[in-house]
C-alpha cells in the first residue's frame, strides 16, 4: 500500500541492515500502525486531543518503537 511504502521510507534509515528481518518487519508494523491515519483520527476527533497533543503523543509512540 502507499502509506506502508512511505513509511517504509519515511523510517528507512531506522529500518537498516542493522536490524534483523524479524525486528524490521516488527518495527515497520509497529510504525505503520502508529501514522495510520485511523490513529490519528482516534487521538483528535475521538479523544479530543489539540494538535500539539496529537503530536506528541504519535512522536511518543514512534519513538519508544525506534528506542
């Protein structure tokens, strides 16, 4: 899919050879589902977060994924 394929690139170099193909395919799932735009929608419209909110919350997630 497009959103796969632009996080995939989005976290290329995250997603290097220095994980292994088992970590890389957890992290990019990990990370797929975090910018899924369904998350997104959840934090904003459902739990009424502001923007900033969103933000840091989506930047939390993603980077406890990436360690």
């Amino acid at each position: 899919s497009e959103h796969l394929q632009w996080c995939q690139d989005a976290f290329a170099r995250h997603l290097g050879a220095g994980l292994g193909r088992a970590a890389r395919t957890r992290k990019t799932a990990q990370l797929t589902a975090i910018c899924d735009p369904t998350t997104w929608r959840i934090l904003r419209e459902d739990l009424e977060l502001t923007p900033a909110q969103t933000r840091s919350a989506l930047t939390e997630m993603a980077l406890a994924v990436l360690g």
